[in-house]
C-alpha cells in the first residue's frame, strides 16, 4: 500500500473518530437538556393535576357529601376539559394498590415489580419506560384527604424526544457521510502534493541504481523532505564524484599498463633487431656505430624509465623526511649538477627556509627544468623565478617554448601521458616526469600548476610554506 493511501486512509479514519464522538457527546447533551426540561414540565403538570383532584375531593367532604368513585372519574373528566386535551393519560390506585380508575390504554404492559417500587408512600417518584416502541414518563404521588387515600399516577409521552435524538442522529450521519466524502477528495489531493517529493526521491533511487549517477532530486521545500532532497542529491553527488574517480582510476591503470608496455616494447624491438643484426652479419663500420648507438641510447632510455618507475613505486609520506633547509641554496646547488647543452639556467631566487626532503625536490627540479629544455626556448633559456608571497614561497620554471596545447594541459601529469609521442621519444622523454613530480609536491602538501600557450611558452610553478 502506498504511502499516500496510508496517510489519506488514517487521516479519514481520525476525522470520522472525531466527528462522531463530537457529535455524538453534542446530541447526547442536547438529549438530556430535552429530557430533563420535560421532566420539570411534566412534575409541574403532575403537581398540578394531584392539586385539582385534592382540591376537589376536600370541597365534596366539606359539603357533607360522601365522596366516591364515581366523583373520583367525574373529577377527572372535568381535569381533562379544563386541561383542554394537554392531560395524558391517569391512573388512580387505592391505598392498597389496587387500581380504581385507568386511562392509559397500555397500562397492561407495566410491570407489578415496576409498579410497587413506583407507588410509594412516602416521596413522588417516576419511571421512565418504552412500551410497543413509545416512551413514557410515569410520575406517581400518594394523598391522604380525610380517611381517604389514593395514588395518583400521570403517565406523559416522550416519544417526540427519543425520535427528535434518532432524526438529529441520522442527520449527523448523512452529514458525516458528505463531509467524509469531501475531505477524503481534499486529503487524497493533498497527501498526493505531499508524498510527490518522496515518489521523486524514490524515482531517482532507482535511476541512480540503474547507473544514472547524474540524477538530482528538484525538491524546492524549507521542511524536513526538502532537508532530506538536499542531503541525497549531496550523497548522489558525492557517489557520482566516487564512481567518476573510480573509474578515472581504471582509466589511468589502463593507460598507466599500456603506456608501460609501449614504452618498454619500443625500445626493446629496436636493442633486439640492431643486435640481431650484429649477431648473424659482419657489418662495417657505418653500419655497427650507428646500430651500437642506438642500442645505447634505448638502453639507457629503459635505464632512465626502471629509476623513474622505482622512485614512483617508493614514494610515501613514511619514506620521506622533511627538513629546513635555504630555499636559495638549494636550488642553486641543484642546476649545477643539471647537465645541459646549448641551454642556459636562470636564476632569480629571494632568500627563505622551508621544509622539503632534498633528494625528492631535487628530482622535481631537475625534471621540470629537463622538460623547459625539451619545449626549445626560442632565447637558449630556462628561468627559476623563487619568491615570497603571503606566507608562501612560489617556485616558478619558465620558459618561452612551443608550450602545450590547452586541451592537454589537465593530462600531462598522468603516467605515461605525452602531447607529442614522437618528439618526446626523440627527446629522451618517457611521460612519466611530470606524474613523478605531482606525486613529490602532493607529499609536500602542494601541487603542481601549468600555465601554457602554444608558441609563446609555459612557466609551471609550486608553492611551499614559509618557515619564519
């Protein structure tokens, strides 16, 4: 059952509890008020009728006259006209509660039991019964005149009053009925408006289970289901980022795979067909140089590919060891050992300490300036910018090469990622510096930055914090 039925179907359930004990307890009161003004309305009567009688039976005894029965029914007759047709019905027991005049035609129907606990001596009384579907209010009074005594009994109908409580009753229920109906249209609608941000996160469950990671919830509300729409669209979010790095992850380890193999099959091929070659035939000279050479310099670019690859294998942040160390210093003593031909280093370097592992900045340097070198400075020139800013020392290698295109500026630091393949072989170059590099300053607690245009030059810088 959907949640929306259960709300509507409650709902009703409370409002019809409700409106039923409400009006119930309303027509109940309203019944008593009805009762207990008729009780006083007919005490009253039945006070004033025993008064009549009383009156009459002392005036024909003061006259001397023998009062019988015949004057009691004489009596009442004339009650009744005087009363003009409001007297119901009358009972008149003698002193031993046997019955001398009766007008109430059901007066069969009451009970001996009910009868001697209603004719009393010593105080009124009245009963309440329901004869053949009527209801009836008995009131009963005993009067002594003289040596004669009787029970009075005056029996009214109330019916109009119970059938009064059955009509506002059916009322109450054709009215509960259409008003049941009304609400139950209205909450249906508005448990619908309310449970539709709920449908929409569980319809977006099941897009994002079925792989549509990008899936937001639209819920523009300031309650709990809008607080609730918010924080799942940042748990989708924050799966979409998780599954889009996995899968960058994947990606890298294929290309990291691939580019590995490329890089050691390419040179491989070339050591084993050149010594082939030297192997089985006996090559003169122009031949066996330029075979040897190229099996050195492969070698060597396999060499230089093992180091690199190590050094990657064995960075972590337990293995380095952060010392203070003159920023300046450092970098002056480290282009010294760097080797380069027909390219000058420029230095320009303001003076500051910072902690940093030497043997793994060294690395940094010497490789960022080993790829200046490869862009072909138009001016033969590599610049080393150092300086202070806001607490931080910003190293800067710049230089005005061919620089890199915009669109392959984000994937120069993946392993093995290289913008032109070819040069970069002819270079030396494995795609594999830069990453070294990133993954060095990452455990600096910096990065690595690249600003480049094609033809005009790429200045690639970092930061490292000051020690004061």
């Amino acid at each position: 059952m959907k949640f929306w039925v259960k709300l509507m179907l409650g709902t009703v359930m409370i409002i019809s509890i409700i409106l039923s004990f409400s009006r119930y307890i309303t027509v109940r009161q309203n019944f008593v008020n009805s009762l207990e003004s008729n009780v006083k309305q007919n005490s009253n009567k039945h006070r004033l009728e025993r008064y009549y009688i009383e009156s009459s039976i002392v005036s024909k005894i003061e006259q001397g006259e023998e009062f019988t029965e015949e004057h009691l029914f004489e009596y009442i007759k004339s009650l009744d006209e005087y009363m003009e047709n409001d007297l119901e019905s009358i009972e008149i027991f003698s002193e031993d509660k046997v019955k001398i005049i009766s007008s109430f035609d059901k007066a069969d129907k009451l009970k001996l039991g009910e009868l001697d606990n209603l004719l009393d001596k010593e105080t009124d009384k009245y009963i309440i019964r329901e004869i053949e579907n009527n209801n009836y209010m008995i009131f009963s009074s005993y009067c002594t005149i003289s040596n004669f005594s009787i029970y009075i009994v005056n029996i009214y109908d109330i019916t109009s009053i119970y059938e009064e409580r059955e009509r506002q009753l059916k009322d109450i229920m054709y009215t509960d009925i259409i008003v049941l109906a009304v609400s139950s249209i209205v909450i249906v609608i508005f448990a619908k408006f309310l449970t539709k941000p709920i449908e929409e996160l569980n319809n977006a469950t099941k897009k994002i289970s079925s792989g549509e990671f990008s899936e937001r919830v639209k819920v523009k509300t300031n309650d709990e289901v809008g607080e609730l729409a918010n924080s799942f669209n940042k748990m989708a979010g924050e799966i979409e980022n998780k599954i889009n790095s996995l899968n960058l992850s994947i990606k890298q380890k294929d290309d990291f795979i691939s580019g590995f193999s490329h890089e050691i099959k390419t040179p491989m091929t070339a050591i084993i067909g050149y010594s082939d070659l030297l192997r089985l035939k006996n090559c003169d000279d122009d031949v066996r140089i330029p075979a040897l050479n190229y099996i050195y310099s492969e070698s060597k670019r396999l060499e230089e590919l093992s180091y690199k690859l190590l050094s990657l294998m064995e960075l972590s942040e337990d293995k380095i060891e952060l010392k203070e160390v003159k920023i300046k210093d450092f970098i002056e003593k480290t282009c010294k050992k760097i080797i380069l031909e027909d390219i000058d280093v420029n230095l320009n370097l303001e003076e500051a300490i910072v902690r940093i592992d030497e043997n793994l900045l060294e690395v940094v340097i010497r490789n960022l300036v080993q790829n200046a070198k490869k862009a072909d400075p138009k001016d033969g020139c590599v610049y080393i910018v150092g300086k202070i800013e806001e607490n931080k020392y910003k190293i800067s290698i710049i230089d005005n090469g061919i620089g890199i295109p915009k669109e392959h500026i984000d994937r120069v630091t993946e392993d093995f990622y290289m913008v032109d393949k070819s040069r970069s072989r002819k270079n030396g170059g494995t795609g594999i510096g830069l990453s070294l590099c990133k993954k060095i300053l990452e455990l600096h607690n910096t990065k690595i930055n690249i600003e480049s245009e094609e033809n005009i030059g790429t200045t690639v810088y970092f930061e490292l914090e000051v020690i004061k």
